[in-house]
C-alpha cells in the first residue's frame, strides 16, 4: 500500500467518524457516544478536509499552512498625526505601546522600546551609565536631556526606582523621526541569527581591542548585546 493509498484509507476512517458511524463495522453509534462529541466531530471534518487537500495534490507532505511571516512596522503619516501626545512625561515602553497600537493590522512587526533607545544611543541622546548600585542602564546625554529626555525618581513595592521619561517635545522628536527609528530596528532584526563574515569579526575585534563598550559595538553592528558577547568568546575574547 502507497503513502496516497494510506492517506485515502485514514480519510475514509474519518469521514464515517465525523458522521458518526463506527469505521471498523460500519454501524452507526448510538447518540451518547463519545465520537459524537461535538468537538470530537468539528476535529474529525478538520482532518478529513486536511487529508482531502493533500490527495487532491497528489502529495503526502502537510499543507497546513504556516503563520505568514511578519512585516516590517509601516505607520502611514496620516496615522502619526493620530498618536497620542502625553503631557505628563512617559517611559519609551508607553511610547512605543501607543505608536504599535496604530498599525493598520497584526501582521507587522512591533516596535521595541529598545530600539527605540538603541536608535536614541546611535545618535548621542543616550548612554551606558553606571547606577548607585553599579548596574549599567540607559541615561539621557546633555542633547537627550535638551531634547526633553529626564530621569525620575518613583515609588515600586521595592522602594524607589528611577525610570528615562520623555516629555511632550521628545515624544513629537520620536514621532517626527520613526522611519528613521523603525529602519534601525528593521536593520538589527535582519542580522540576528545572520552569518559572521570576516569583514564583521574584523570590525567587532577591531572595536574591543580600542575598549570600545559592547553596546556601542552591537549598534554599530547592528547585532544584540548577547549576540556580540558569543561571539566575541568563540573569537578567544573575555568578553
């Protein structure tokens, strides 16, 4: 018996299941019987559809067909002038959340607050800094802090944090530069998981030997931290 031949026989097995009948005797089951569960049933004319394409097409491969792969982050300009300035200052997370909530549709990529703050970093509003508590994070520049990017101080169930706000004139200063924010973001999405060349590994050692930080490399590069740090150990880099 061929794959097809096989195919066709599990199909006939369950059509007579999704109408109910016994497929071993042919005889009906009575009412009360669990092949007549209503999602039993529903699942049964699933596969028989599922199994009736692939016959059709004379092939015994799934044509189940998988999730469309998403596209780039596109706001049209119309859409922009419907985002919603806050007056109160807000984290990049909020930003971001408000400008993905105006995509036309959920087949595109989101826009990450990170990228938002690596594109901010590549053009000198943005820096590692080290905390009270010496951990790295993200703080505004002097050009940051006049383009309206501050830093406050707030409350959490652990005691005060502090969190980057943008007020009313960064916000329209991410908004009037998107393309270039989601061309960043579309850029380093493209490279994850892409081959090193040798022109690559010599940029990345390059860039360590002059001290140069890891995050400023990965946006050079256009890779993840993590990605940079791999590879920077797979080159004999302590990294």
């Amino acid at each position: 018996m061929t794959e097809l031949e096989k195919i066709e026989r599990a199909k006939m097995y369950m059509d007579k299941l999704a109408n109910g009948i016994n497929p071993i005797d042919d005889t009906i089951v009575p009412d009360d019987d669990l092949i007549n569960n209503v999602r039993l049933s529903r699942c049964f004319f699933f596969v028989s559809d599922v199994l009736r394409q692939v016959i059709e097409n004379g092939e015994t491969k799934s044509v189940v067909n998988k999730k469309p792969k998403k596209r780039p982050l596109e706001i049209p300009f119309e859409k922009r002038n419907q985002f919603s300035y806050s007056k109160i200052p807000i984290p990049a997370s909020e930003i971001a959340k408000r400008i993905n909530s105006l995509a036309d549709n959920d087949n595109m990529k989101k826009l990450t607050y990170s990228g938002i703050l690596t594109w901010l970093t590549e053009i000198g509003m943005m820096e590692w800094a080290l905390t009270s508590d010496g951990k790295r994070t993200k703080r505004p520049t002097k050009i940051g802090e006049e383009t309206g990017i501050s830093v406050e101080e707030r409350m959490g169930n652990n005691g005060p944090y502090q969190v980057v706000v943008y007020n009313n004139d960064a916000q329209h200063f991410i908004i009037d530069n998107l393309d270039a924010i989601l061309t960043a973001e579309n850029m380093q999405t493209e490279m994850q998981g892409a081959p090193w060349a040798k022109e690559h590994d010599d940029c990345l050692v390059d860039l360590y030997k002059k001290s140069v930080p890891v995050s400023e490399i990965a946006v050079t590069l256009k890779r993840s931290t993590s990605a940079v740090r791999g590879r920077l150990k797979k080159l004999g880099f302590d990294a």
